[in-house]
C-alpha cells in the first residue's frame, strides 16, 4: 500500500480574503473582515464570521478562554497561525480547544505552538487541543508544536491528514489515537507524515489505537520516542475489525528504563489490526524492540534494523509475525528472536542477527520403523524437504537405539556447521515399544516448516527403514523460509 506520500498538502494559502486574529491589537466588537488594521481579538469571534474562501490569520499569544467552535455556517474553516503565534487553552471543561458543529472540517496551517495545559482525566476532551463533531475532519500542516499536559493532543475520529509537525508532544500518559475510519477526496487512507513524536522518559505512550476498527494509516518519516509506566512507545490496540497501519522510514525508540513490561518500542495486542514497518529503525533500550503478543493481526518487518538491550523481537501468542526483504538484529539479550511453535513466525527473506533465535516450547518426535537389528555397514539417513540431510553407519552390536543416538550426534555436528541447517535434538528417549522411539528438538531448522503429520524422508542402505514424524499434538517450526545468518560483531 506504500505509496500514498504525494497525496499532501497545506502549501501556499491565498493572501486575499483574510480575516485577521491580533489579541494584543484586535477588538471583537470593532474589528472588521478583511481588515488587517482592524483584527479580531478571538478566533472564535472571527470563526463566527468567516465564509467558505477566507482565511483566518493569527498571530501574538493567543489565551482561549472557551472551546473555540468552527459553527456550521461555512463548510471548511481554514486558519493560519504565523511565526511566533502561540495558542494556550485557559479552562477547565469538558470540551477540547478546538472542535466543530457535525458535518464541518477545518485546516491548521503556519507555524503555530499549541498547548491545553488541563490536568484532568487523562486521554478525556478536556485534555485534547484539536477533535471534531461528527462527520467531521480536521487537517495540520507545519505547525510548530502540540502539546497537552496530560491526554491526546490529537484526536480524529474521521479524515486523518497531519504533515510538517515539529513535535507532538504530551507530559503524562496517553498521547495520540488514531480513531481514523473513513475516505475522503477518494482516498481510504489517513496520512502522518515528518511528525516527532515526543514523549517524557518513562513515561508510556499509546501513539495509536485502532479504538474504532476499520482504520487505514499510512505513516511516513516521522520519529517517536516515550515508553514507560503506562505504555510501550507504541502501543497498537483495539479495534472489533480489521485495521491497517504501514509505518514508513520511521524511527521508534522506548527510553524506558523498564518495569512492567512497558519498555517496548512497539507494541501490538488485541484486534485484528496488520502493521508494516517498512525500512524502520526500532530501538528499546532495556525491553522487547518489536512485540507482537494477542489478537489475530500480524506484524511485518521490511528490511529494517531492531535494536534491544533485551531480546529484540518476540512473538507469543496469537498474533502473527512475518519478515520480508533483509532485517538486521542486533540483540542485547542471549536470543534474538523469541518465538512461538503454535504460530509460526515466517522469514520471506535474509534476517541477520548478533544472536540466534529461540523457541519457546518444543517439539516431540517419533521415530519408528526398525523392523530388523540394525546390520554393521548400512548406513540410516533422515533427509528434510530442503534437501538437509543427516545419517548414521552401523556399527557391529550397535541396537536401534545406538543408531538414533548416532543420528543425534550427526544432527548436533550438523547444526555446528550453521544454525540453519537442521535441528538441535535432546537424548532419545524410548517410547511404547523398542522400536517407537522419541526425540525433543528444541531448535528448530529454520529452512523447512514440518507440520503435524508430516514425515522426513527415512531410510537405509539395507533392508531395514525409518520415519521420522512429528508426535500429534505438536505444532511447527517456529520460525519457516528464508535465510537467518548470524554476525556475532553485528551493532547497529
């Protein structure tokens, strides 16, 4: 879906038809349309008299003392704040600082610094600088700062267009959600683009939340950084339907400390929500880097670089994790990749990593045939899908189980050669008869998925056979394809 980056805008505005905003100059009871020597003292006052076409220009340090609303007497409210203006709510209701009547949509644009310094429930309107009525939209461009004390600086539930934004940024707990789900001028995708994202150290972050379901975001070169008490840097949740987010070029760092597992760079639980991150560096200083924990979504890493001073990556659970393209890892922890045998993670490409994966559980094997004493000579070899292959000559008085033992050494030799090879097994142990026997592989073949049911290739250079199947009730390997190389002096 990447792609959509040309779709901006929040260029030049016309100079003509404006209305002018000054609170140091202006009088709302004297001031006049288009008149830049006779300014309005309020943005609310001169909202009440714009018309589709005009342009309301603020400047100075702006206090709102009420919840400015664009009313329903024009269809989309454009306002361009100018160097140095400032915009700072001064009240405590339940209403953001800025909001509209149903159906309106309105445009910032300039330069300006906003902050609603309330200190009520976080994430509530009373925290918020900018929301909407229903059917309503609202769009930033360029501006310098927002900022809250404690909530969502932002908080659309419809069309979702913010470029150019210097720093969003909120001192305590909930800071950004998306709430995106609707089209608009033919396009089902809401854009975030060379935004920072900035918030205290320690302190969590909920950057985006699929709150609603249904939402398509596409966010390209921006940068985050929080994680802490109440969130990983970004946490994505929610949503009773399937939501998209394809991060691009991004930059995502948890400066969490750690605790409670709330220093992870990117986080995602519950919904169905699928995440690319496309050509991403993600980075958390004491916890996982990428998680991908509950809910029936999926995360998708395209060629980019993770770095954790814990394990990097780890998926449980549900949710699933996939790898394209080449992705570098570098892990602080004794495994790269924490992964599940239930759900396996699937590598379509190159991962290359300081350490070597691991996973969580482990798999139980039959080995059956055997329907003779093994004969001095013959030779027993396993063969995998991919062509790997393993194999045991017999010894005179060796016994079946010698020859699973020498089948042991010879994949543990094997998998010396290179962690991709083959499987790492545990000692055999007997199962209901002499010649059903089990082994534990607890480090899966990273080449080759072999799921319940099926079999490696058995066999002898005598009369005799054997087969090699996974025992029912155990699942596949739990990380499938590709190639997983590992570079010990691999930092990033």
């Amino acid at each position: 879906m990447y792609g959509f980056g040309s779709n901006k805008k929040g260029g030049k505005l016309p100079k003509e038809k404006r209305i002018f905003v000054d609170p140091e100059n202006g009088n709302d009871a004297t001031a006049l349309k288009y008149r830049e020597d006779k300014p309005f003292a309020t943005i609310q006052a001169a909202a009440n008299v714009f018309a589709d076409g005009d342009v309301i220009e603020c400047t100075g340090d702006i206090v709102i003392s009420a919840s400015v609303t664009f009313p329903n007497t024009a269809s989309l409210f454009v306002l361009d704040f100018k160097e140095g203006c400032t915009v700072t709510g001064n009240f405590a209701n339940t209403d953001p600082m800025f909001t509209t009547d149903n159906g309106v949509n309105y445009e910032i644009h300039g330069r300006g610094v906003f902050h609603n310094p309330f200190t009520g429930s976080p994430g509530s309107s009373a925290t918020r600088v900018f929301s909407m009525g229903a059917n309503s939209a609202f769009e930033i461009y360029g501006a310098k700062r927002i900022s809250t004390y404690g909530g969502r600086p932002i908080n659309p539930s419809g069309w979702l267009n913010i470029r150019n934004v210097d720093q969003i940024y909120s001192e305590n707990f909930i800071s950004f959600n998306t709430g995106y789900r609707s089209d608009r001028d033919g396009v089902n995708y809401g854009f975030i683009e060379d935004c920072v994202f900035k918030r205290p150290d320690g302190t969590g972050a909920y950057f985006l939340q699929a709150t609603t379901g249904g939402q398509k975001v596409i966010i390209n070169d921006c940068e985050f950084s929080g994680g802490g008490s109440s969130g990983g840097c970004i946490l994505i949740s929610g949503g009773a339907s399937v939501s998209y987010f394809e991060l691009n070029r991004c930059k995502i760092v948890s400066v969490a400390p750690g605790g409670a597992g709330f220093n992870r760079a990117f986080w995602v639980i519950n919904g169905n929500n699928q995440s690319l991150l496309n050509d991403c560096y993600v980075e958390s200083v004491s916890g996982n880097a990428v998680l991908a924990s509950s809910g029936d979504g999926e995360v998708i890493l395209k060629n980019c670089r993770v770095k954790s001073g814990s394990t990097a990556i780890t998926r449980s659970s549900t949710c699933d994790l996939t790898f394209i393209g080449v992705n570098y890892i570098d892990s602080g922890s004794t495994v790269s990749i924490n992964s599940t045998l239930d759900v396996p993670s699937k590598n379509y490409g190159k991962i290359v990593a300081n350490k070597v994966p691991q996973a969580v559980g482990s798999q139980v094997w039959n080995i059956t045939g055997f329907t003779q004493t093994p004969a001095p000579g013959d030779v027993y070899t396993i063969t995998a899908d991919d062509g790997t292959s393993i194999d045991y000559t017999v010894q005179g008085g060796d016994t079946d189980l010698d020859v699973l033992q020498g089948l042991e050494a010879a994949a543990i030799a094997k998998a010396s050669e290179s962690v991709n090879d083959f499987t790492h097994f545990t000692p055999f142990v007997a199962g209901a008869s002499p010649y059903d026997l089990r082994m534990t592989a607890i480090d899966p073949d990273y080449n080759y998925d072999l799921n319940e049911g099926e079999a490696w290739a058995g066999s002898s250079s005598g009369a005799d056979t054997i087969t090699a199947s996974l025992l029912s009730g155990n699942a596949g390997f739990a990380i499938i394809g590709g190639e997983y190389l590992i570079d010990e002096n691999l930092t990033l």
